[in-house]
C-alpha cells in the first residue's frame, strides 16, 4: 500500500481533515480533485485494515472457551486460525 500511510489511526485522523476541508467549499477544483483522491486512498486503506482485523477476531462460545474465528473471516493463506 501507499508507504505515507502510517496506521489506521492517522489514516482515519487524516480523512477527516479532508472531508472537513471539502465539506468547506473554499478550495479549487484541482485541489478538491487531489483531496478527494487521496480520501479514496485512505477510505480503502482503512477497509482494508477493518478487514484484517475482522478477520482476526476470536469468538468466545458459551462455554467460555475461545475458537479461531470462522473460516469465512480468516485470512486465504490461514489455514488454522493461530497466528
């Protein structure tokens, strides 16, 4: 992915500063058009990280015992759930 992203975080505290910043009006065209494609690089950064981490997630069963997530979140190359 684009190496000036540094985590979820700044990604998500960045594309805020731009939807405020277009939700402004006061700028460009061009500038808007820059603006709004790196919002879309980050939108998808961050739907990427969601991802990985639902992925991730255990389930805790009713017996209070904890089991990999199931097949359908897990990563294609995770063949047993552990990380």
């Amino acid at each position: 992915m684009d190496p000036t992203i540094k985590d979820f975080e700044a990604a998500i505290a960045e594309l805020e500063g731009i939807v405020k910043k277009l939700e402004d009006g006061d700028l460009a065209l061009e500038k808007s058009l820059e603006l709004y494609e790196r919002g879309v690089q980050l939108s998808r950064f961050c739907h990427s990280r969601l991802e990985e981490a639902e992925r991730r997630i255990e389930i805790v069963n009713e017996r209070g015992e904890l089991k990999a997530a199931p097949s359908s979140l897990r990563l294609p190359d995770d063949d047993d759930g552990e990380s």
